[in-house]
C-alpha cells in the first residue's frame, strides 16, 4: 500500500507520452468528479503572491481547468498549458468566457521558455507530473523578480474509517491501488513533504503555507466517478468493484461523506533562481 506522497513521486517517473495520455479515458468526468478547490484558499494565495488585477499568470497542467476558472474571475492574464488533448479542449471550453485566458496543448518540459515574463507560476494537484529537476528551476526562470510559485492541492478524499474498513475487502479483491487510508495527520505530513521539496529546489524562500480540512458529500455514482479518475481499471474488474461498493454503502445510506486537506504553497523566487 502507497500513500499520496509516493504515488505522486511515481508519476513524474513515466515518460512524457504516459503523462500526456493518463487520464484520457476519464476527461469529461474530471471537472465535475474532483471536489473544487476552497475559495478561502485562492483568496488567500492571491493575497500571498501580492497579486494586482493585471498580473499574468502561468499555470502548467491546466487540466480541465478546474482551478483556472477560479483564478480567471479575478481578471487575471493567464497563459496555460497542459499536454494532454482532451484536457485542453476542456479547458478551452470552460474559459471561453475569460479573454484573457489562453489555452496551449504542450507539456511543461517542451513549453518554450519565457523568462521572466510572470507575476505568478500557478500549478494545482499537477506540478508533481514533472520531473523534480525540471519543475522549480524552470518555473524560476519563468518568473519575474520577485514573483511567486503557488501549489494548490487537495489531498484524496477519504470516507470516515468505519466506511473504508467496511469497503477494504472489496478494494482488495478489484482495486488494489486504492486500498489506503490516510487521514489528517497522514495527509498533513504528506503536505509538509511537499514544503521541503520546495525549499529543497534552492530556487524559493518565504514559504508559506496555509490548509483547510474539508467535507465534501457524493451521491453513490458520483463517487464512483471521483474514482474513476484515481486510477485506472479494466472494465470488468471496475464493474465488479462498483458493484461490491454498492452492496457495502448502502449499509450507510444514499451517500457517502469524504474528508481530505485542501492546501495552498506560496513561496517567492529567491534573487538568483
């Protein structure tokens, strides 16, 4: 059993061709399947990183676009890019509201380098897609004087203990990548981690960081499509799964509870980075 910290590792180690084609198969239930990240949260990173109305952004691994759209309705400039195709579409649809916001397909390994054109780098549940050596010295280089790296992240949603020791089994016989819980103090050290790897880069200081622990209700099909996009399954096995998780949850009702931390790194790019 892996926690978050090491599953997220392992995906910076697939090769750029596996990283751009992952999540696929389950695009068009992203947006709507991952809980959104707290406004209190974006508030406070846009206080951090000293944000005014015509600040530009560069935000690497858009997604569908789940947290542009949050920070685009401030007026913000951004620039986006995501490798994955059906991603971008998505994005490019759900910001076609916001003329400042443009969508590019490209990984951030193959962006083509604009130094020093950025207030902020934005990166949410995606910068540990790339590889450690690549992300915080070419983010730097991205930055203007003084600008800011802002992480958000929002940790996987966990049923309360008694539910999961109800439904273990069950991930155990079809699903074996999810049997794991974590819980907050798990999750806050997990987050912690993440704070080290940034001061660990040399390229940042003034870190800081803020969370929020967070309850999220689904509806039983609706969490078995946040699940579809933790990982992937051949098709008879998701239909056993589902199927097993069914019979179990309706012992607690139409709906299932999730908790997980929600959290925002902010740090400034140090003179030399």
């Amino acid at each position: 059993m892996q926690d978050s910290r090491q599953e997220i590792n392992a995906r910076a180690s697939m090769n750029l061709e596996q990283r751009r084609n992952w999540y696929s198969p389950v695009a068009d239930v992203y947006y709507n399947a991952r809980p959104r990240y707290p406004k209190e949260l974006i508030e406070r990173s846009v206080a951090l990183a000293q944000l005014d109305s015509d600040a530009l952004i560069l935000e690497v691994g858009c997604g569908p676009g789940n947290a542009t759209v949050a920070f685009a309705q401030f007026g913000f400039s951004m620039k986006c890019i995501e490798p994955n195709q059906d991603f971008c579409h998505l994005a490019q649809r759900h910001c076609a509201t916001y003329a400042n916001v443009a969508i590019h397909n490209t990984s951030f390994e193959e962006w083509e380098l604009e130094a020093k054109q950025f207030n902020a780098v934005l990166s949410a549940n995606a910068f540990h897609w790339i590889p450690s050596e690549i992300r915080y010295a070419k983010a730097a280089r991205a930055l203007r004087d003084n600008g800011f790296l802002m992480l958000l992240w929002n940790l996987r949603p966990e049923p309360k203990y008694e539910v999961y020791q109800a439904i273990e089994e069950v991930y155990q016989a079809y699903a074996p990548s999810l049997v794991r819980y974590e819980g907050a103090e798990t999750q806050a050290e997990i987050l912690r981690g993440f704070e080290q790897d940034i001061l660990d880069s040399g390229c940042f200081k003034e870190l800081v960081t803020e969370q929020i622990a967070c309850e999220v209700t689904y509806s039983i099909d609706d969490f078995f499509k946040l699940l579809n996009t933790f990982g992937r399954l051949e098709p008879k096995a998701k239909e056993l799964l589902f199927a097993g998780l069914r019979e179990k949850l309706r012992n607690f009702g139409d709906s299932i509870q999730l908790s997980f931390l929600s959290a925002v790194h902010v740090a400034r790019k140090r003179k030399d980075g």
